[in-house]
C-alpha cells in the first residue's frame, strides 16, 4: 500500500478555479510525494469532475491508465479559451469561507493559464499583453470584432507590437 501526505482539502481547492485543476499541478505534486508512475492516473480521478469522468469513460484503457496521456487527452478536451481564463480571472470573487491564500491561489491559477494561453513568457510580453487587452476593452463593438477576427489567425492569439 502506498502512503500519501497530500490532502483532499487540497485538490478540492484546486478544483475551484480550474475544471482540470489536478491534472495542472499533479506532476509537481506526485514528484514532491514520490507517488509511483503506475498509480498516477488512478489516483487522480476521484478529483475529476462529473464531466471528466464522463469523458474517461471513452477513452483507450491504456490512456486512462498512463497519466501523461491523459492529461494531454483530458486538456485537449476541456480547453478553455485565453478570453474565458481572462473573464473568470478578472470576475473571480473571495467566497466567505474562503481563505485569502486559496483566492490568491485560484487568481493565480486562473492567471497563469491565460497568460500560457497567450504564448506570455516574458515580462515585456506581459506588458504589451495588458495595454493590448485593456485597449480593447474600450474599443467600439465593430473596431473590436475586426481585431478579434485579426487575432484569431495569430499563433499567439493576440496582437503584438512590431519591433
């Protein structure tokens, strides 16, 4: 029998502000508790929601069966977009039996998927990402459909300054 020192509370928290919540941080998670590889698919899915668990159901046993497979299977599946994390992330409210640490956690998470959905990996990017998404804001309806239209063609998703 394996032991793990991880609790439950834990990836309840987690679940919060991600659907896929556990299959984010459930690598780092199983190395820091030395879980072996063959128990790491199974022992994440009592955490799964409704739906994922649904969607289990159709997939290859041994994907279900290997971890990385499956996260790579279950992100593809539910992957939300970069303007969905950027909504969530910007009207995300500290509930009452919420501890400031799990909200600073869940806007943290909520952050770091949308600036990975949007190919952010410097801080430079980070800034011209912030002033492009808040001109957009006061863009008028038919300014900011074309852009939109512009950005969706883009890898990144957004527009970038020209160096």
């Amino acid at each position: 029998m394996v032991r793990t020192n991880f609790s439950a509370d834990f990836w309840h928290n987690r679940l919060n502000y991600s659907r896929y919540g556990p299959l984010r941080n459930g690598k780092e998670l199983f190395a820091v508790y030395d879980i072996p590889a063959s128990l790491q698919a199974i022992l994440i899915r009592p955490f799964l929601n409704d739906r994922a668990r649904t969607y289990l159901t159709k997939l290859d046993p041994r994907v279900c069966g290997d971890y990385t497979q499956l996260q790579d299977a279950m992100l593809q599946e539910f992957k939300l977009s970069a303007n969905v994390y950027l909504e969530r992330f910007n009207t995300c409210i500290k509930s009452a039996d919420d501890m400031y640490v799990s909200f600073a956690s869940k806007l943290t998470g909520l952050l770091d998927h949308y600036l990975e959905s949007r190919h952010v990996t410097t801080y430079e990017q980070l800034c011209e990402l912030l002033v492009c998404d808040r001109i957009k804001s006061v863009l008028s309806e038919g300014c900011l459909r074309y852009i939109l239209s512009i950005e969706s063609a883009k890898d990144t998703g957004w527009l970038r300054k020209k160096i």
